[in-house]
C-alpha cells in the first residue's frame, strides 16, 4: 500500500505527467516556476533635474579675444538665449579650449568641436535640437560643407578674434604657472615674456611651443634672454602652414576669374583643355593650401579621389618640367592669400560699421 506522499496522483491517462509521484510532480512544478519567474528589471532612478550653470574653469583666460564667445556660453546655460551656439576662429584661437569650456559651463550642451569635419554628427545634433555648442574655423557660410552652413543660420554666430597684447600676456603668465608644476626653474624675465607676446600672429599653438621651449631651455640650465625667443621662433615657422581662412571654394573662384570662366565650369565635367587645366591647376593648389584629404576636395569638384590624385601628380610633373607653370602656380597661391586678406578685412569693416 503506498503511502499518501508516494501514492500516484489521479490524472487524466493523456495527462504527460501521469504515473510521476507527488515529489515528482513538486520537484517538476519548480522548475516551470523558475522558467517562469519574472525577469529582474532594473530599478530606474527618476529623471535628475538639468544641471545648472556652472562658474568658468580657473585655467580659462577672459578677454576681449573670448569675452562674447564665453558671454554666450554662460546665457546658454542660464536659458537666457536659445540655441545653436556656433563659434568659429582661425587657427590656434581657442576654439578647442572654448569647447572644454563650454561642456564644464553648460553640461546639459552637445559640444561638437570643429563641426565642418564632425558635419553629418553635427548636422543630425542640429536637426535634434536641444542645447547645442558647435566650434568651426570659418563662418557658417563659408564652410566647405555647404548644406551644415545651411543648417546654421539659424544659429547664434560668434567669433573668436586674433589676440590682442593683453590677452596674450595673461594667457601667457597662466601657461608659465602651469608649466612651472612641471619645470620649478622656470623663470621667465619680463623682458623675455614682453618679447614672446609680441611675435607677429601669435596664437595659442605658438604661445605653447614658444613657452615649452623656453622651459626646456631652463631645464638644461640656459640663459632666457630676448635672443633664446627668436630662436625658437624661427624652429617654429612652418614654411607650409596652412592658413584657415584658405578654404577649397575661395580657390576655385580665384582660379576661375583668372581664367575668365565661373565656377561652375571650373568644376563641370567638360574636358576641353581651356578647362581641364585650371581644374587642375584649382585641385593642385587645395591640395597644398588647404588640410583637406583627396576624398574631401573630390567632393568639392564632383570628382573621385583617383582623379584627384591623377591632376595633383600631373601639375606636380608640370612644375618641375615648366618654369611658365612654376611662375603661374605662385601667382595664383599669391592671389588666393590676398583675396583672402581682402575677405577678411571686408568682414572686419562690416561688423565695425
């Protein structure tokens, strides 16, 4: 006789579990019960309101090269101003210490630091919307990419101006506090720090060299003297620098009025030699006064990187074997600098007007 915690359960004869014990029957109905137990979801915190405003970095220098780009920033996070903000400047004037600044005043911000080569991030935050900072080397309307130019007018545009002398002096005095963490010998006398702030067309990557060499200098136990300044200033000059206001579209239309046709031509696919040879000539000169990589002038001539590849070894064989095209690529590198000068200044008088 079996007992009542051994005796089968009365089920049905199809029943699949018919002929199991009890403990069976317990030991099967835990493990469905497992399978079956709700899965864990995990504990969601409530949403934190947005950070507030936070006070400017100590390490940021404030002046008149930066005051309207840091203005902007704070009343973006105190929502005083919607956004986009987009703040753009030449070389070595801040933009990317200006971003770092923007994430640590405004952390609810996207920051997009030098958007027209992030463009297709920055053209999806833009369309997003939210609180957004982005930085640039020209002005939206100026960017190689034109549809993220497009996006941005309706952005709050500020610039980040060259340095003045006092900017550059307490941007220095910071830069030789912070170095001296690192070189304590390093004593700048004011004759030397005069001589560094006034080197024509400083910037923050020139101010940073300069000052890494001099304490260099003071870490092997040399003299800092105005001399030591020129020095290093001339170990910095890049005979091929590239300047930023430079940009693909600006020698298409110099090399296009100088050839007495439009730009769209210059760029069309018409292979009458008229026109072939200042698009390459236009192709051989952004390839060396502009940052841009093959893929990205192609794209502004509506061509692939081959052929751009194809025109800039080309007009690199022209040159060696043609002093005429030696003397035609430097007349037009020379126009290309001073139409962009001219830009420049015309940009200036305007915002003073």
């Amino acid at each position: 006789m079996l007992s009542s915690h051994n005796r089968p359960l009365a089920l049905q004869p199809d029943d699949p579990s018919a002929g199991l014990t009890a403990q069976e029957l317990r030991a099967r109905a835990r493990e469905v019960h497992q399978r079956l137990r709700p899965v864990q979801t995990p504990r969601v915190r409530p949403r934190a309101a947005v950070p507030v405003a936070r006070p400017l970095p100590e390490l940021i220098v404030r002046g008149m090269q930066n005051d309207a780009a840091l203005a902007a920033i704070e009343m973006l996070a105190a929502r005083k101003i919607p956004g986009p903000l987009y703040i753009w400047g030449g070389r070595g004037l801040g933009k990317t210490t200006i971003a770092q600044a923007s994430a640590a005043i405004c952390p609810a911000a996207k920051v997009i630091d030098d958007a027209d080569r992030w463009h297709e991030i920055a053209a999806c935050a833009l369309i997003d919307r939210g609180p957004l900072i982005l930085t640039g080397p020209r002005p939206p309307g100026q960017l190689e990419q034109g549809e993220l130019g497009t996006l941005l007018t309706h952005a709050l545009v500020v610039e980040l101006r060259p340095f003045d002398r006092d900017f550059a002096l307490a941007l220095a005095t910071n830069m030789i506090t912070a170095q001296q963490l690192h070189t304590p010998s390093l004593q700048v006398p004011p004759a030397v720090l005069d001589t560094v702030v006034n080197v024509p067309d400083l910037d923050g990557h020139k101010l940073a060299g300069l000052l890494k060499g001099l304490a260099f200098a003071a870490a092997r136990g040399e003299e800092l003297t105005p001399a030591t300044v020129e020095r290093l200033r001339n170990d910095l000059i890049d005979p091929h620098a590239v300047d930023s206001r430079i940009t693909i579209r600006l020698i298409q239309r110099v090399v296009a009025e100088h050839f007495g046709i439009t730009t769209s031509v210059l760029i069309s696919h018409r292979r009458h030699k008229t026109i072939v040879e200042p698009r390459q000539i236009a192709v051989a000169l952004c390839k060396r006064m502009t940052p841009r990589s093959m893929p990205e002038i192609g794209r502004m001539f509506l061509r692939d990187h081959t052929t751009i590849l194809h025109a800039i070894r080309k007009l690199d064989g022209l040159e060696v074997s043609s002093p005429e095209m030696r003397r035609l690529l430097a007349l037009l590198a020379q126009k290309v600098r001073r139409q962009a000068d001219a830009d420049a200044m015309a940009r200036y008088a305007s915002e003073d007007a």
